[in-house]
C-alpha cells in the first residue's frame, strides 16, 4: 500500500495516501484478509467494531470511543499505544488486530486516517 501511494519513505500512510489507493484493490485486500484469518481480522471488521464501540464515521475525534475501539483491537496495552513492534502476527490477535493502520502521527491523525480508509471502502 505504501508503494503504491508512493509514501514508503514515511513508513505509514496518511489521508492523502488513502485517497490515491484505488477502492477497488481496497476491497480485495480486505476479502483476503477476512478468508486468510477466518473472518476475524480485516477493514471491514475493524469498521464494525469501530462503530459498535460508539464511533460515528464522521470527522469528529470521540477519545473515550476510539480508545475502546484501539483495546478491544489490541492496539492499546496498558495505558500506551503499541507501535508496529508490538503488533501480533497471528491468529491468536484480538479480532480486528490486524491490518494494523496505526503510527505515531498521534491519535487523531491515527483515526482520521481510518476513517478516511472506510470512506473508500466499497462493501
């Protein structure tokens, strides 16, 4: 995803980036990551539980829902965020660990860039 949004320098991807990200191939990495783990890890599952954790897709930062989210999802452990070294490779990973979109462009930012990803996201 980062060569093709042309951002594998900044090692993450950001709004822009995922706008440039055709839909189409959005989709198809999110069906293999559902058939790949048995339909617990992918975009559309971290979709839902975003907004089942009280989430709004909109372009509001909601701090209390999105760090339940970034729990149930493992990304939060303790009181701090994990980083890419932190991430579990492996089915045993909460459902919807993984893809991990998370960096340290900050919380916000973290979920703006999410939100921006299920905007392109053609279910």
């Amino acid at each position: 995803m980062l060569e093709i949004t042309q951002q594998k320098e900044m090692a993450y991807l950001d709004s822009k980036g995922i706008e440039k990200f055709p839909c189409s191939d959005l989709s198809v990495i999110d069906q293999l990551w559902m058939k790949s783990s048995g339909g617990r890890f992918g975009f559309s599952v971290q979709q839902q539980i975003y907004i089942e954790t009280g989430n709004l897709l909109n372009d509001q930062y909601y701090e209390e829902s999105w760090e339940e989210f970034c729990e149930l999802l493992g990304w939060i452990k303790g009181e701090k965020y994990i980083m890419y070294e932190g991430v579990t490779f492996d089915i045993s990973a909460p459902k919807g660990h993984l893809p991990f979109m998370f960096s340290e462009v900050g919380r916000v930012r973290g979920q703006l860039n999410l939100l921006s990803l299920f905007s392109r996201m053609d279910w």
